[in-house]
C-alpha cells in the first residue's frame, strides 16, 4: 500500500458499464517523510475520502478485492482514511481535528 493525498475529483460521463456509480479521486503520492511526490494516480473511493484528506491506496490485485470492485477494471482503489501518520515516534500527519 501507498500513503497518497486527494488532490481532486476525477469525472467521467463514458465509461465500461462496470464502472458506473464509481467515484473515481485524483491523489498524489506521500513518501515516508510526508513529503508530497511529483506522482499521481487515479483511483477508485471506496471509503468517501475527500480533498486534502490522507488515505491509503491498494494497487494491482489487491485493489480489485474490495468489495464490489472484483469485476471492474479497476487497477487502484482507495481502502482508508488516514488519521495519524507517525514515523520513528515523530507525527508525520494527523487529520485536522484529531
């Protein structure tokens, strides 16, 4: 899994039947150091995050055993919102409000 920021919404009115009612996130990648990386990814939601929320991305296979997701063609989802992040003792990130 992968720490990522929502950076937005991504909207797409055409698309395989599947996939439909999908909300799909755009994010961009977190290192360990809760450095924000110049990569970013599109993503299935499966959680209700939102913009400038921290969650936590599943690629590959393991995004498509989410529930629901199991006949999409779906090569990432979004699993969780992140509340604290600590690394080496140190808080990296916590969720305004936490």
């Amino acid at each position: 899994m992968q720490i990522a920021k929502v950076r937005g919404t991504v909207v797409s009115t055409q698309k395989d039947p599947s996939l439909r009612g999908v909300k799909f996130l755009l994010l961009q990648l977190v290192d360990e150091e809760g450095r924000i990386l110049p990569e970013y990814e599109v993503a299935a939601d499966s959680v209700g995050a939102g913009v400038d929320e921290w969650v936590l991305l599943s690629r590959g296979s393991a995004a498509r055993q989410v529930l629901g997701n199991e006949q999409r063609p779906v090569d990432a989802a979004v699993v969780a919102i992140i509340d604290t992040v600590y690394v080496e003792d140190r808080l990296i990130y916590g969720k305004k409000g936490q």
